[in-house]
C-alpha cells in the first residue's frame, strides 16, 4: 500500500514539476564516454516527466520513482488491485482523506496519456466486477464500483476529457511498435530455440528502439527464443489459473493483479519493479488458493479493518 501511495505521489510531483530533474552520484561518477549513450544518461539523470507534444501541444507526462512513463503507468496499474484490497487499512489511518487519495490518483494517470495503463487497469477493473457480482464480498464489490465511478468522473465532467480524447484519436507510436514485434517475431525464426540473448538493432527501422523492446513477451521471446518466452509467460499464466479460487479476499486482489500484468506482457517491460510486484502477487495469491479447502469467491470471509498492521493482518 505504501508504494501505491509512493506511485501517486510521484506522479504529482511529475505534473507540478514537469522540468525538474538532477545529476544522481552515480552520473557524477560516470566517464563522459559512458554518458554519452542516452539510455545510460537517463537512467542516471532522475526526471520527474517526460514531456511530449504528439498531440500538437506539450504534456507533461509523469515518470517520478522510474525512468520512464511507462514504467511509472504499468506500476500504477499493477498496485491498484492491492490498493483497493488495502483501502481500509489506508482509511483507518488517513480517514475521508484515503477516500480523496483514491479519487486524486486518477488525475496523474489520465494526463499520462498511457493507453497500455488504460486499458490492462479497466481490463482488471471490469474483471474484478464480474467475479464480485452477486458474492457475499459487497465490500470489495462496492470499492470496486466507487474506483470505476471516479474514473468515469474525472473523463465526464472535468478538462480532462478533452486530453484523453486526443489521445485515443492519435496513433502515435502504432505503427513503430506493430513493426518492431513483427520483426522480433520473424527474426526469432531463424533462432528459435536460443534467441539472440538481448535486443539488437533494428532492421527495417534503424532509428527505432532495440527489436526485443518494447514489451516483455518480445524481449522474452527474442533474447531466449520460443522455449524461453513459454516457460516465461507459462510460469504466470500457472499463477493466476491456480490462483482462480483463493480463500481471502487479498488472494483474489493477487488474482487480478496476476491477470493484469500478463495483460501488459506484450506492450510494457516488467522492469525494474514490476517484476516483483507480480511475484509477490503470485506469491500471497498461490498462499492464499492451496490447502485442502478452496471455496468459491462467494463464500470469502469478510474483510476485517485492523488499525495494527501486522503480519497476521496481511494474510487475510
């Protein structure tokens, strides 16, 4: 919950601040040489924001705690699930406030411009509804039904409406991506057993990213070939069918949040902490679904609100 909390406020920062950024020790420390590969430099020089204008005007795209917006947007999406799992122990604490937090979090991630965080998010989102309906968990139910209210909201009866319809109507990067994965596809033909151990330089667009980029799956598949992108995505595809009938109501939050980030596989990396969100989901979700009894998601027991949070309270 608390690097839920972190995500918000880093990408508000990102909105407020859009042009500050700073020389970490590490650049200090670097030779010019070394600097000069602008992956390298922006992975050592923090910016809040990356700034953009494809829509025909600037907008300030937040990246706080990461190095790009995507990265910041696949985050997001991926700790929403617990968030709303975690919602009151995050009330107990913060009172009406928790409430207002949730609703404000929305307002970075619409002005992201981020369709990969759109969609895998409303994907989970409409997900977790139609498991919930009619189950004995209202609570979790009515969370649910509280987020998608706010998002529609903030899109209905405020500015934003206007930037997330430029958005939906501007293509950008479609046709690089559609490209790239073709390509990382085709190439991955001619070695489809080992792949060719990282991205390489691409062949029909040199000025595009690394072929392998751009999407786990394609960096799977084009680093370690077939074999390797079939255990890769097998291994999280096994969590979340295991994980279909958990016993708590944070196993089912683990549930959704397993099937959002195999949703994001093939448009965002899961790196550098994505990863390990999707581990510990899979983690606490398969804790939560073994065991001799596995009762349907209708039979949950209800959530209580704990104000010590201790490690008897997280297994619930």
């Amino acid at each position: 919950m608390g690097f839920w909390v972190a995500v918000v406020a880093g990408g508000f920062v990102g909105l407020l601040l859009p042009n500050l950024s700073f020389r970490s020790l590490a650049e200090y420390l670097l030779p010019q040489s070394v600097l000069a590969d602008e992956f390298v430099y922006e992975l050592v020089h923090p910016q809040f924001a990356q700034t953009m204008d494809f829509l025909g005007y600037p907008v300030p795209r937040p990246s706080a705690l990461f190095t790009y917006t995507n990265e910041w947007g696949s985050a997001f999406a991926l700790l929403t699930p617990l968030a709303i799992w975690g919602l009151p122990w995050l009330r107990a604490r913060l009172g009406h406030g928790a409430r207002l937090l949730i609703a404000a979090s929305f307002i970075p991630v619409l002005v992201s411009l981020n369709r990969g965080l759109w969609i895998t998010l409303a994907a989970g989102l409409l997900y977790a509804m139609v498991r919930l309906a009619g189950s004995s968990a209202r609570r979790a139910a009515g969370r649910v039904l509280a987020v998608v209210a706010v998002i529609v909201a903030l899109v209905a009866l405020t500015p934003l409406r206007g930037l997330v319809i430029d958005r939906i109507e501007t293509g950008h990067s479609n046709n690089t991506r559609g490209d790239l994965y073709g390509e990382a596809y085709e190439r991955t033909l001619d070695s489809p057993l080992l792949g060719y151990g990282g991205p390489l330089p691409s062949e029909r667009r040199p000025n595009a990213p690394r072929v392998g980029t751009q999407g786990q799956l394609w960096m799977v598949l084009f680093s370690h070939g077939f074999p390797g992108a079939a255990l890769f995505v097998g291994f999280f595809a096994y969590a979340f069918a295991r994980t279909w009938r958990p016993r708590t109501v944070l196993g089912f939050w683990c549930h959704v949040t397993l099937l959002i980030g195999l949703l994001q596989l093939p448009v965002y990396g899961l790196l550098p902490v994505q990863i390990h969100i999707l581990m510990v989901a899979a983690a606490l979700g398969l804790r939560a679904s073994t065991g001799p009894a596995r009762p349907p998601l209708a039979s949950l027991p209800p959530e209580r609100v704990t104000t010590t949070p201790h490690l008897e309270a997280l297994s619930r």
